[in-house]
C-alpha cells in the first residue's frame, strides 16, 4: 500500500471562502490503510442558514447575469477541471478507494464535460408563446427554482456533484452542497476550482459533515426550494418526508440491482467478459452495478467459468497504482457489510465460484466475489449489496428473464446482450428500469438522461430533462384589446 499521506484538513466552503465548522471537525479513513486521510469541519444547522442564506443572497444577481457570461463561466469551470487533473484523480482515489486510472480516465474527464455541455444550456433556455381563445398574447418562460440543496454519496462524489451544480448553474439556481461524510475532499476542491473560473461568491457553498446534523438541516431549511438527493433507498424516503414540511420539490436518484441479461445468441465470450466489468467496476459500488447476470441455460456453463476466471484475474490493491483493478471499499462498516452477504450466499445454498475470502492486511478490501447457482429469492439476488459480489442467475427463454430481471423493488438499470435486435428492443420495453444498455454496459453522457423507477426513485439527471427539475415555468397572458 502506499505511504500514508498527510493529513488533509479542509474547512466549510461559504461566499467562496473558508469557514470552521459549527461543531468543530470529524476525521475520515483512509480506505486502502485504515489510517487517516482527512479532518474536516462539522458543519450544522447554523452553518447551513448561513451558507442558504449567502446562496439566496446570490441567485437573484447570478439568475440576472448574462446569460453568455454564465456559459463562460461553467465552461472555464470545466477547464480547470480538467487542468487540475491529476491532483483530483488522486484525491478521488485516496478518499474514495477508486482505482486512480478510472479517475483518471472517467470520474475527472466526465466532470469537466458536464460543465462543458450544461455551459451550452445556459443560452437556450426558453419559452414559447401558446395560441388561446380571444385577443391575447400568452407566452411561458422559464425560470430558475432558488436554491437548491444538493446532497450526494461517496462513490463518485466529483461526478455526481458536478451533474447536480453544472445544469443548476446554468439555470440560474444557486446550489448549496453537502459532499458525503466519507468522501468530502473532490468536492472541496472543486469548489475552489469554480471560484478560480469566476464563480462569484455564494453560488456554490459547500457544508461537510453528518447527514443528520447539516444534510437534515438543509433538508428542512424553509430557503431551500428544492433537494436533489443521490444515495440509498431508505435515506431517499426520509428526505422526502421530511421536505414535505416545507412543500419543496425532490428528485431522488436512489438504489440498484441491476440485471445483466445474457442471450445464447449473443457474443458470449465478449459478453461474459463486459459482465466481469458491469459487475466489478468501481469495487461494485456504483447503483448500476450489474450484479445480477442472468443467462440463458444453454451457456451458463460456459459463462459462469468465463466470468470466475475473470473475476479471480482482477487485480486488487492499491488504489493508487495504474495496475490496480479493485481497490478498498470506502470505510470499515461498509466492508463489514458486504463481507456480510458473502456470508449470506453461502448460508442460503449459492454456489462460490471465486472469491469470498476475507482480505488480510490493512484497509477495507474485498475480493470480487461470484455466485453461482442463485435464484430470484436469495438475499444476495435481491437486496442492493453494493461491493463486489455478483450472482448468476439462469433462465429458459425471454418471458422468463424479463420476469426474474424485475423481480426486485428497484428499477433504475438494466443491459441486455443479443444478436436479435428485435428480441432486444422487445426486452427493453418490457423492463421497468430507467436505463436500459443493449449489447454495452454502464455508458453514461451528460446529454443522455439518466434516473430510475419504482424504488430507484424520480427525476432525471444530464440532458435536456434535467432542466424541468431545475426549472419552473411561468405564463403570462397579455390582453391585447
């Protein structure tokens, strides 16, 4: 593992300065060691007023702006993104576990196109004029929401910030941030990327800490016109309770179990292989894991030794060196957790094909997993483990796996691997999930919308969608004689 680093302390990020917290500053691991990484502030109830009202001070001013200035302005944004480069791949890779050379291909690279595409938005946002009964000219704009309290988890703390505050942004809203507890330092310092770029104070502030403490204090705060929330399924319940209080809007991008559909027809040896990446991609831990691979009986067997073979040749290690495959899962309780379900599988009767063992030394690691022999009732087949475990699930023909493929609460991705494109598009339409990947796995673009149903929760995010959820729209009638 790699030497430990020094030890980041990072304050509250308010009117584009630093802040101390209002209770005073917690520690977060470094996953790969165990050992600290990071001291940041507290922040609580009396820091979010402060930071809500600097946002709500600044949003008339910042909705008012040019809107030319604001597309250069999110697009210098993304510039020093990708100007800073390296320092925020291997931030996200000490903080979160990621491997450094997916931050460095993906997490970093995609942020900064986020600001890139949303800088575009910002010059076309408008209404339109509606023909009416009698003599009058009524026409709709579009207008921003205020501002908007954005709450996202430690997986991809960079990306997933950027595609809250990026169309915000360009709407006209001012955006209050609270960064997960475990993985706060992208954030932090791409806050101060986006000052640097011209960002003016109070547009975008930044409050670290608990999320009962300041996420709960943002959820309830009556300035706050809307919660855009990323993460787990129970913690998207409680926000949306809670912001009833106060009648806000929400969107809420929620959990997975997404099944990876693999047809005999299909390439199975380059199917076999993308499962083993949909699977075991960020450790696992991302909502569209494909950690259901159903396959269709005649090549299970032949899949289910591709895939363990693949899973035992994964590299697992420091998350820090270009060789690395699987690196830590993000804190001690959560590898406790999904080393849990290891546990689990093999009491419920699945098959271990690979894995399973728990890792020796330093740091919250667990090796890629596979189980086969599971059916739709196991826990492991389920249930949102996020880590890296994946379950082999087959089936007889395709009435069948579209049943299997949604039997779960969540509903947010799907892939299907065929030759019959007809099959294909048959499948896709009768899966209830929000994204649904045809012979690919996990590709994602800011122009292309992305969200769940059922309990994978509502509301889009990148695209043109995303911006009737950071948007409202007025008429206005003109009585012309």
């Amino acid at each position: 593992m790699h030497a430990p680093e020094p030890i980041a302390t990072e304050s509250l990020w308010i009117d584009n300065q630093e802040r101390p917290g209002e209770f005073g500053t917690f520690d977060t691991p470094d996953p790969s060691t165990g050992g600290p990484l990071a001291q940041l502030a507290r922040g609580g109830a009396v820091d979010v007023h402060t930071a809500v009202r600097s946002a709500k001070r600044a949003q008339e001013s910042w909705a008012r702006l040019d809107p030319n200035e604001k597309a250069r302005i999110l697009w210098k944004i993304g510039e020093g993104i990708m100007a800073h480069l390296e320092p925020l791949a291997r931030t996200e890779a000490l903080d979160v576990g990621k491997p450094i050379s997916n931050a460095r291909l993906i997490d970093v690279p995609r942020t900064a196109d986020t600001f890139f595409y949303f800088s575009g938005w910002a010059t076309k946002l408008h209404g339109e004029t509606i023909p009416v009964r009698g003599p009058f000219l009524t026409y709709t704009t579009r207008e921003p929401l205020g501002v908007i309290a954005a709450i996202i988890p430690w997986n991809f703390p960079l990306l997933l910030a950027a595609r809250k505050i990026a169309p915000a942004l360009a709407a006209g809203n001012t955006v209050v941030l609270k960064p997960p507890e475990e993985a706060s330092l992208s954030c932090l310092l791409l806050a101060k990327i986006a000052a640097e770029a011209g960002l003016p104070p109070g547009v975008l502030n930044v409050i670290t800490g608990l999320g009962e403490e300041a996420g709960a204090a943002l959820v309830d705060h009556p300035d706050v016109a809307k919660v855009s929330f990323t993460g787990g399924t129970d913690t998207g319940r409680l926000i949306m309770r809670n912001a009833a209080r106060t009648l806000k809007k929400v969107s809420l991008e929620l959990g997975g179990k997404s099944p990876f559909i693999l047809f005999a027809d299909a390439d199975v040896e380059a199917a076999a292989k993308a499962a083993v990446t949909a699977a075991f991609y960020n450790q696992g831990e991302l909502c569209t894991c494909g950690s259901r691979l159903l396959v269709e009986r005649s090549v299970h067997e032949r899949v289910a030794e591709i895939v363990a073979n693949g899973a035992k040749a994964l590299v697992v290690g420091d998350p820090l060196d270009d060789a690395t495959n699987i690196g830590p899962l993000v804190s001690a309780g959560h590898r406790d957790r999904v080393q849990g379900y290891v546990s689990k599988g093999d009491a419920e009767g699945a098959r271990r094909v690979a894995g399973g063992q728990p890792a020796t030394g330093p740091g919250f690691f667990v090796n890629p997993t596979v189980f086969d022999g599971v059916n739709e009732k196991m826990a492991i087949a389920r249930e949102e483990i996020f880590g890296p475990v994946l379950s082999i699930i087959p089936f007889d023909n395709l009435d069948e796996a579209a049943r299997i493929a949604d039997a779960t609460e969540f509903g947010l991705a799907a892939g299907v691997w065929t030759r019959d494109l007809a099959k294909a598009h048959g499948l896709a339409a009768k899966i209830r999930a929000g994204t649904v990947w045809i012979n690919t796995y996990n590709r994602f673009d800011a122009a292309a919308p992305y969200g769940g149903m059922k309990q994978s929760g509502f509301g889009r995010e990148n695209g043109r969608a995303v911006l009737d959820e950071v948007t409202q729209t007025k008429t206005v009638w003109v009585a012309l004689s």
